[in-house]
C-alpha cells in the first residue's frame, strides 16, 4: 500500500492549520497528524475507516497504541474487536489484519519507532511490499494543501 496522499472529499474547516489537516491517504481512509517528535521517532495521529475498511495483512515496526474514538475494528482472524472507548497495544512485529466495523471507525494512534520504519505492509506469504516510514509519513501529511 503507498502512501497517496489527497485532500478528502469531507472537506476541511475554513482556516484550518495544513499542519491538523485531514489526509485522505487510501480510498476513504482519512490521516490528521497530531505531533511528530523526529528526534525519539514519535508520532501521534486520528485514522477515520470507512465501513468495511480491510487493512490487508501488515506489521508494525514501532510500538502502536491504539485508541478507539468512534465505531468498531476487528482483528480478522480472531474473536477480538475493539468498540469507542477500547485501547490496544500492538507489539512491534506482530502480523495482522483489521477491518473496520458497520460504522466505520475515527482511531488515534500513538507510535515510537526505532528506525524510521512504522509499517510493513505484506502479501499473503508474507513478503513485503511496501515500507511507510516516519519521514515518508510525516513529509507527505505537512505538505501544503489548499484551504477552502
């Protein structure tokens, strides 16, 4: 999965800093950063899934909290879900798929990577295909955008 990044369809408030702006970086998949500490590779951001969203199967290489806002996210493959309120700790490295629940789901999502690398994605053996890293992810969320 590449990083392509859109201004959303949903529009964004008049005034509103590029720095906060909603990021729509996959069909339907919306990014806000929130703070971005280069120096620890600390990042913090909201996610809004579209109902149904399929994550497809990925690791993190940064430790991942996750805390539910809105709606609901499954792991596929297990009897775990987290509904608004929930809060979950991924461990680096652990592979695994998501989907977003009926409504769709708003997460926040605090990461501390080790070496630049957030995100593995993969393909069904396991393979990567794609890297996203704390530079690619934070360069392509703080580039200008046009305020309505």
């Amino acid at each position: 999965m590449s990083l392509a990044v859109r201004e959303p369809s949903r529009g964004s408030a008049a005034g509103e800093s590029p720095v906060a702006a909603w990021r729509e970086v996959g069909p339907g998949v919306d990014v806000k950063l929130l703070t971005v500490d280069p120096a620890t590779q600390a990042v913090e951001y909201l996610v809004r899934l579209p109902p149904g969203f399929h994550t497809g199967r990925y690791r993190h290489y940064a430790e991942t909290f996750v805390y539910i806002l809105e709606g609901q996210v499954g792991v596929t493959g297990t009897p775990t879900s987290f509904s608004a309120g929930d809060i979950c700790c991924q461990p680096r490295g652990v592979i695994h798929e998501e989907v977003a629940g009926p409504q769709g789901a708003t997460v926040y999502v605090s990461q501390r990577a080790h070496d630049d690398r957030l995100i593995e994605f993969l393909d069904a053996d396991g393979a990567v295909q794609d890297t996203l890293r704390l530079a690619q992810l934070c360069a392509a969320l703080t580039a200008p955008v046009r305020i309505l």
